[in-house]
C-alpha cells in the first residue's frame, strides 16, 4: 500500500513520465515473477523448403502467458527484458527448451528438423555466449547441425571484428547461422562476406508489398541474386499470399515462412499437424 501510495504522489507531479516509469516498472517485476513461475511459453512455426514446399524445420518464437491473462507478444517484453538483463536467464530458457523440444521430436520419431533460436544483443555480445551453446546442446542432446541461431545485422555490425570471432567459434560447434530481418540493417557487404553466415532472412516488410511495390520487389530479387554470389541459403519471411509466393518462386527463393503456410503454435499442435505436412531432412554439412 505504502508503495503504491509513493507511486500515486509521484504520478501528481509528472503524470505522464511518471505513468510509463511505472507501467514499466511494474512490467519488469511481472516479468522476473512470470520466469519463476513459468509463464513463458514458446510457439513454432514451420520452414518451408520452395522446391518441395516440405516442412525442413521451425522457428521458435517465446511468448508470456501471465495466469488468467491473454497472450503477450515478444514485442512487448523482449525489449524490457534487454534493457533489464532479464533476456540472459529467459534467453537461456529459450535456448534449452527449444532443444528440447528438438530432441523430443527426434526421439518421437520425427525426422531432425532445424531448431531457429533468436538471440538477442545482449545474448551475443555476451562473453560466454559460445559456452552457453555448447552446454545446451550437451544437456540435450540436441544435435548442433540443427540448430541455426538467428542474429540481426544491428548486433552484428555493432562490433563486426568480435561478430567474426564469436560467429567462428559457434560454427566451430557446428551450428547454423542465419541473419534475421535481412535488409533493415546495415550491413556492410565487405563484412557480409566475411561472416561466416548461412542463411538470410529477408524482412517481412519487403515481402509484404511483393505484390504491389516495384521497390519492395527489386529489393526482394537483390537479397536473392546476392545470396546466390555469397553462396547463401535465402529465406523470405512473412509470405501471406499467393502472390508473394508466386514472386519469390519466380526469383528463386530458397525458404519460405509466413502464415500461407503455418501460424506460430505450441509444440502440441505443431507436433499433431506434421504429420499432414511432407517433410524434408535437410542436408547436413
Ligand atoms: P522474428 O524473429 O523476425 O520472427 C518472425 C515474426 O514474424 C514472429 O513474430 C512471427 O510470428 C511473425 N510472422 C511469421 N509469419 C508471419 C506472417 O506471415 N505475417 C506476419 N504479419 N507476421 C508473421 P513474433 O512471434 O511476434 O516475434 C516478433 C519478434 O520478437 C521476432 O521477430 C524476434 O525478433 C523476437 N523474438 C521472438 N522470440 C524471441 C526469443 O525467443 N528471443 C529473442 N531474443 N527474440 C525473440
Ligand atoms: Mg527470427
Ligand atoms: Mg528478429
Ligand atoms: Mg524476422
């Protein structure tokens, strides 16, 4: 009571700075007690090889279901949890349910599909990111072929000498790397080229205007073609119609994800609809 009485006088005197200051305080206390108790949850969404439209693997996305309360979106918290430094034990969680959940499939049958695992800044340019990986595909068995962490152009660029570093030493564990969001950075090709990258994955904002933005579209063609050159695997994200798809198969696009194709659900759901699903074992080495 004393608390939120301190909080109400606070709030007389700036209402408005003071309302965001505690919304977000009292989301960060929310989001330590929902780690404790278990509130995260992740959902899976499907890799769709362009060739033959099988499923070759899944993405898992977090989100925070708080007891009695609708689902909240990654957007909201994941950049509290960065400022915070909550993002180190929730993406810890995330890394090793994830796996788990890989290896659960595995042992039900389920030929391997690629585990993509977001990583956050803060995860990356941790010192001990490399150990984190390594210790969670021990403990799970999980094999490091399948896993594929997805990292951004920002977090990458950021520091690009240690980038390379790091990056060596996760493929040194024999992990696949992708860069998320492709083509909202800033990556420099000089650096582009000498990460040693497997896939891009286009933004989902270029996908979304393939069918009726001339910029979006050469845009979308170029990530391709250069792809191609650097000898990358290329993902487009966020395809939600026929027309998009029809666009990135004429350009050759490699992968697709997007609600065309399957929304994010609990590993339950996922696991019950792959068996409708064609599935692929994707190439190792
Ligand atoms: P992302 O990694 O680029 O993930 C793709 C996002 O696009 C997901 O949103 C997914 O649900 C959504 N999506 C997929 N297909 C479509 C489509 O056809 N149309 C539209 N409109 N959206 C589609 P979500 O799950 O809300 O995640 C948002 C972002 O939050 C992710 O973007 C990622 O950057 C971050 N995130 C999610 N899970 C984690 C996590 O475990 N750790 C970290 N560090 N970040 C995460
Ligand atoms: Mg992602
Ligand atoms: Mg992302
Ligand atoms: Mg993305």
């Amino acid at each position: 009571l004393a608390k939120q009485e301190g909080r109400n006088t606070y709030r007389f005197h700036t209402p408005a700075l003071s309302r965001a200051a505690s919304e977000r305080l009292s989301l960060e206390t929310c989001l330590r007690r929902a780690l404790t108790e278990h509130e995260f949850v992740l959902h899976y969404q499907m890799l769709i090889d362009a060739r033959t439209e099988a499923v070759i693997g899944v993405e898992a996305l977090v989100r925070w279901q708080p007891a009695g309360k609708a689902l909240v979106p990654p957007g909201i918290f994941i950049p509290i949890a960065e400022e915070t430094g909550l993002i180190v034990p929730l993406g810890e969680w995330v890394l090793s349910t994830a796996c788990k959940q890989g290896k659960a499939w595995m042992d039900a049958g389920i030929p391997a599909l690629i585990m993509a695992v977001n990583l956050s800044v803060r995860q990356f340019q941790s010192v001990d990111v490399v150990e984190l990986v390594r210790r969670v595909l021990a403990d799970s068995g999980f094999p490091a072929d399948r896993l594929e962490l997805e990292l951004t152009e920002g977090m990458l660029m950021d520091d690009a000498k240690q980038s390379i570093a790091t990056l060596n030493a996760l493929k040194e564990l024999g992990v696949r790397l992708s860069i998320d969001d492709f083509g909202t950075g800033y990556s420099s090709l000089a650096y582009l080229k000498r990460f040693p990258i497997d896939k891009l994955k286009i933004d989902q904002s270029f996908v979304r205007g393939l069918s009726d933005d001339i910029n979006d579209r050469e845009i979308t063609a170029t990530i391709i073609a250069m792809s191609r050159v650097l000898k990358l695997d290329v993902l487009a994200e966020g395809v939600e119609t026929e027309q998009q798809l029809a666009f990135l198969r004429e350009s050759g696009c490699d992968y697709y994800q997007g609600y065309w194709f399957h929304k994010p659900e609990p590993a339950a759901d996922l696991q019950k609809r792959l068996g409708d699903f064609p599935r692929k074992i994707y190439p190792t080495g």
